[in-house]
C-alpha cells in the first residue's frame, strides 16, 4: 500500500499509475523603480559621463597647454579652435541669446523644417500608397524615384534657387527632397508587404479597394509608415541646414556658416546641439505615436 516519493513523479505499485507532481509556479520579480526607468537611468549616466570627459579636457588644457609628455612620448592636447569643451559652448550660446539674432535664425529654420517636412510626409505617403497598392502606376513612377534618390539632394540646390529664388521657399524645396523618399519608399514597401492570404479573403467577400485600404492597407503598412517618418527626420533636418549655407538671410544653417568661416567653433557647436535637439524632440514624438501602434507591427513566431 505504501506510495514511493520520487523527486520527480510518485508511482502507487499496486495500480502502477504515474503521479505528476503539481506544477511549480515561478514568483515573479517585484517591479522596482529601476526596473521601470533602467533605460533613462544607463542612458543618463552614459551621457553624464561623456559631457564629464569632454569637460576635463578643458582641466587638461589649462593644466598643460604644450601637451602631455609620457615615457618621452609627447601628447597633444586639441585646442580650443578644434574642439571647445562644453562650458565654452554654454558660453558661445549665451552671447547668441543676448546678440538678438538667434530667436529669428530658429525661427527661420524651424519654419522651413515644419512646411518642407509636413508636404514631404502627406505626398510621401499618399503617393507611396499608390505605389504600392497598383502595380501599373509603380510601373510607370519607379524609375523616376530611383533616378532622383540616387542623385544628391545639394546638387539640385542651384537650380531650386533658380526655380524658387533665395527666399524660403527654395530651402523648403529642399528640406522636402530629403525627407520625401525616406517616407515614399518605406510606404511603398510596407503595402508591399501585405498578408497577400488576408486580401484575398477579403476580396472573396466582396470588398472593395476602398474598404481594403481602410481595414488592411493602412493597419498593415502603418509601422513602415512610421519608420519612414523616423527616418525622414533626418534628412530633413539635413536639407535645412544644406540649403541655407547657400544665399541665406536667416537661419541656423547660416548662423553655423558664417561661424565655421571665422573659426568660431564654439557658436558651430551651439549650432549643431540645437539642430540635434530639434531632431531628438521630433524623434521623440514619432517614438510616442509608434507606440500607439505596436500591436499593429508584425510579431514574429
């Protein structure tokens, strides 16, 4: 009668019958304030550190102006002209905040970023869903989106002034161009890759283009879309400050221009950190709006 305890089962001999044991179940981990901002806390303290090595160099140079000598090896300490150190570029945009020019240079850029992108990204996915969705009009447009996606954006650049004049509207042009193809082709490829299954039933009970646009085509290419837009940023970003290193009145772009040609590298730092902010605030953005559709994107088996 007497029952045998294995580790693992627990076998009764008169009735041979096996007993599983009953399953363990796994405690989960408390969530723990680090647990739920450990990206912000590493990625704070990385930046942290990079601004404090980039800062002692400042400490580096004042200590030894002529260099580092080890074991009669002669190191030399990068002057200010090559790369200031963050307390002297807070410096340099403090005096572009107090000149009065900077405000209106912003102003300008920012302008131009929000139309340029803004037109960029209702064409782009407009006529990326076209392309996409109907196999004769990609026909008919990919080479020309081939042909001037490979042909550099600046070079274009004086016959836009040409065509637009020096005012904004060439630099807009511009800014345009380079966020369009990053969102046409990320569009294009994401109708590209619908459930080709999933049409077919819905074709099969009658649907119509519209209706298939509406419950599949854009659920289904939304994430492209998105890493279209993401990407476009940058591109965009890009075009605002090529296109006003050339017959500019106002701008970021210009600001860092005239700055570069008189070795101020300072104010071409002050420059850069509020080109890259712009594009780090607007990535931010994006990222939120990509979360609202994560249950959209594909999840692999």
């Amino acid at each position: 009668m007497a029952v045998t305890d294995r580790a693992t089962t627990r076998v009764a001999p008169r009735s041979g019958t096996i007993v599983e044991p009953a399953p363990v179940l796994a405690v989960p981990k408390p969530d723990t304030w680090f647990k739920r901002n450990e990206s912000k806390v590493i990625g704070t303290i990385s930046v942290t550190t990079f601004l404090v090595l980039w800062q002692s160099l400042g400490f580096v140079r004042a200590a030894w102006p002529q260099g580092i000598v080890l074991g009669g090896l002669k190191l030399a300490v990068p002057p200010t002209l090559f790369l200031p150190v963050p307390s002297e570029v807070i410096l340099a945009f403090r005096d572009l905040v107090q000149g009065g020019e900077l405000a209106q240079d912003v102003a300008v850029s920012l302008q131009e970023f929000a139309i340029g992108y803004v037109l960029a990204v209702v064409v782009g996915v407009l006529l990326g869903l076209g392309i996409g969705w109907y196999r004769r009009f990609s026909y008919a447009v990919d080479p020309f989106i081939t042909f001037f996606y490979a042909t550099p954006r600046i070079v274009l650049l004086p016959l836009l002034i040409i065509w637009f004049g020096i005012g904004i509207w060439s630099k807009i042009a511009v800014v345009f161009l380079g966020a369009f193809f990053a969102i046409v082709i990320n569009t294009a490829a994401g109708v590209r890759n619908l459930d080709a299954n999933l049409i077919k039933v819905a074709r099969s009970f009658g649907a119509t283009d519209l209706q298939l646009f509406r419950t599949i085509a854009l659920p289904g290419s939304v994430p492209f879309v998105l890493t279209g837009l993401r990407l476009g940023i940058g591109h965009a970003l890009v075009g605002v400050v090529v296109g006003e290193l050339v017959a500019a009145q106002h701008g970021i772009g210009r600001l860092m221009a005239i700055a570069g040609s008189t070795f101020q590298s300072d104010k071409v730092f002050a420059g850069l950190i509020i080109i890259a902010s712009a594009g780090m605030l607007t990535t931010l953005l994006l990222q939120r709006l990509e979360r609202r559709y994560e249950a959209w994107r594909p999840r692999a088996n």
